[in-house]
C-alpha cells in the first residue's frame, strides 16, 4: 500500500522547486496510462451526492479545491480529478510570459508544515494557456481562471492587464479570479484598494457575465478587508476567496526574507479574516476559504463559518495525495455526526 511518510523523506531532499516540477511531471504522465488513471480517481474522488452543489451554473461533486500556484500552467488539470479535488483553480496567468523571480524562490519550513515562495507568476503567459485551455474546458470538474498582471507592467496601467486577461480567457475557465494580493509582484497589494476595485468590476461587467471573484491578502487589517470585499461584491464580484500567502515572517522559526507564507502557520490568520468577511458577506457572495486547511476538522470549520468551497495547497506537500480523499470522508463523517444530510446544511451553520 502506497505510504507518502515513507517517502517524502526522499522528496524533500530535493530542492522545494525541483520535487514541485517532479510532482508536476507524474500528474501529466498519469492521464497518459488510463489504466492507472481510472485508479487513482476510483480511489481518490470522492462522488458523494450529499456533498454535491451547484454553483457559477456547475457542479461541484465536493468542495475541496486545488488552490491556485501549484498548476501555474493548465497542465495537470487531469491529475488534480485523480487526486480527488473538486475544482481546480490555474494560474495566475499574466499577459505576457514571464519567467518570474530568480531561483531559489521556494522552500520548505518542516517543523511548521508551511511554505514560503517567491515565485513571482511565472507562468508562459495567455497565449499560451488559453490554447491549453481550450483543450481541456469545459472538463469534468469546474475550472477556475487565476489572473494578474505582468511585473513589468506599471501599476498605473495594471487595469489593462487584467481587462485584457478577461477579454481572452472569460470563455476558457467557470470562473475567473482577480489576484491582487500576491507579495511576489512588486506593487501589486497597492491595487487592494477602492478605486481600482470599483473600476475593475464596473468595466468586467462589459466583457463577460462570468463569476468574477476577488482574492485578498491575510495581511490586511480586518475592516479594510471587510470594507474592501463588500465593495467588491456591491460592484459586481460574485465572490471572495480569502486568504492569499502572507508577508509575516516571523511566523515560522528560521523564515527568508522574500516571499509569502503559506500552510499550517497561517491558519488562525486565515480563518480569523475570512471569519470576519463571512460576518458581512455571508448570503450575499460566494465565498472561499484558503489557508492553512490541512484535515477534515479544519475545512469542516471554514465550511460551518460560511464558505462554500475550501481550498488547499501546502497541505498537500507535508501530508501527500490521499489528504484530498481524507478530508471529504472526514467531512461526511463530521456531517453524519452532527446530523446534517446535505453540505448545504453545513455551509454557514456557525453565521
């Protein structure tokens, strides 16, 4: 029986970035061998209709998503179904191609189970993700569209990356996401503010009818986020996806001074904002919830305080490929415990 404690002793002894490229390369040869697979997704996917939902005019069989970062490119959306998650979010996409920050830009704190990475987008740009995209959309799974712009673009102008990026891609994903809060695009948190905000969604609304959310970062204070989300939602976003990485370093014991922490450390933080943005929002957007869920109990949580979807990413690298299948048995195991027959009975359980 496949045991990852066995081997991410080995993993790790490759540079963060390299077993990154490494867990890449095998989720695109798995769909390559359909006999292994239909497998793994017979194992992994879980298919239960109490947990089904219907939003942003999709199905969504459960409600644990790969955050965006890891499938920076569109290429293993095949191997994120056989790893069992319900949606799967690429990107962040940029107009143009770009290599992102020099290397190396990502590492591992073991003793935290977190992440740090100043990666910085890179990505190979719309161009080429869209005609990637266009093979693969619409896929069994729903498909969120990450999107920012360029770290050569000037900050006066980023409202054109962005419009740009929804004119091409809008057909091409369930969802679109606007990322404001990276740490890793010089600038980039100054557009977290009201009249970028306002401007980008009255605009949106011109191109396309897709569900547009906005993602934040967990270093904002909790009224300007508050404040900033509702003016989101009241100008057009369909949703909120909290939280982004943050730029605490001193989160974790021996941390580097670039980038943006991920994983257990920020959780507290995490829940905490999105808490306080699901107190106003709750009902009137859908919202996601992001950091540090790593175990059923955790996403259960975020799930009772009012999100509909939960996503994960650093967990993944410290507890391996059944967490996605452990969390959504965990979370029907909770349900039948408190009763609920349906995970819509559970979202917003705690407002």
């Amino acid at each position: 029986m496949f045991d990852y404690h066995m081997i991410r002793p080995l993993l790790f002894k490759l540079q963060a970035e390299t077993a990154h490229h490494a867990i890449e390369y095998f989720l695109r040869i798995a769909n390559t061998a359909p006999s292994l697979f239909n497998r793994w997704i017979e194992k992994h996917f879980i298919d239960d209709s109490k947990l089904h939902q219907e939003l942003f005019g999709r199905t969504f069989f459960n409600p644990v998503g790969l955050a965006a970062g890891m499938d920076k490119n569109a290429s293993i959306i095949p191997g994120t179904l056989a790893l069992g998650f319900g949606f799967t979010e690429v990107g962040t996409i940029t107009p143009k191609p770009q290599a992102g920050n020099p290397k190396p830009r990502l590492w591992r704190h073991v003793k935290e189970e977190s992440l740090q990475n100043a990666m910085g987008f890179n990505n190979g740009g719309m161009k080429k993700l869209k005609k990637r995209l266009q093979r693969r959309f619409p896929f069994v799974t729903p498909i969120g569209v990450n999107i920012g712009k360029n770290k050569t673009t000037k900050e006066s102008d980023a409202l054109s990356d962005y419009l740009t990026l929804l004119d091409e891609l809008h057909e091409l994903g369930d969802y679109l996401v606007i990322n404001i809060s990276s740490p890793n695009t010089p600038g980039l948190r100054d557009l977290q503010n009201e009249t970028f905000i306002k401007t980008l969604f009255d605009e949106a609304k011109e191109i396309t009818h897709k569900p547009i959310l906005l993602k934040i970062a967990p270093d904002m204070e909790v009224a300007q986020a508050v404040e900033l989300c509702t003016l989101a939602v009241k100008s057009g976003a369909a949703g909120i996806i909290a939280t982004n990485t943050s730029i605490d370093h001193g989160l974790v014991e021996n941390p580097y001074d670039v980038g943006g922490i991920s994983g257990a450390v920020i959780k507290d933080k995490s829940f905490e904002l999105f808490d306080a943005i699901a107190k106003e929002l709750y009902g009137k957007a859908i919202l996601i919830s992001v950091g540090g869920i790593d175990s059923a109990q955790e996403a259960y949580r975020r799930l009772k305080a009012g999100a509909s979807l939960v996503q994960v990413f650093s967990a993944i690298v410290f507890h391996g490929p059944c967490l996605v299948r452990d969390i959504n048995k965990g979370i029907l195991e909770l349900m039948e415990l408190d009763g609920y027959k349906s995970i819509t009975e559970v979202i917003g359980a705690n407002r």
